[in-house]
C-alpha cells in the first residue's frame, strides 16, 4: 500500500514500473504469490460468503 499525495508545484508524479509477470522454467513448480495477493484473494472469498 502506498500513501499517495499531490507532489509539490513543478514536479511531477514519479512512477516505478515493474514486470508483473514470471517465467518458469518447464517441468518447475508454480511461484507462490506474494502475500499481498493472497490477502486479496482471502478478502474476496469472505466478500463471496456474505
């Protein structure tokens, strides 16, 4: 989670863009995902249940 704000008069926003996906190898396991992923997916199967 990132705490965004207005940046200051003159500058602009600065943005990192990085590779979301992974290459794997044939024949090796799945990455596991990051933690925030599976929170997110946690969250989304409570959100079903209610």
């Amino acid at each position: 989670m990132t705490r965004e704000h207005t940046p200051r008069p003159g500058h602009t926003w600065e943005t990192t863009v990085r590779p979301l996906e992974q290459l794997v190898e044939d024949g090796q396991p799945e990455p596991r995902p990051s933690r925030a992923a599976r929170r997110a997916a946690a969250r989304g199967k409570r959100k079903d249940r209610q």
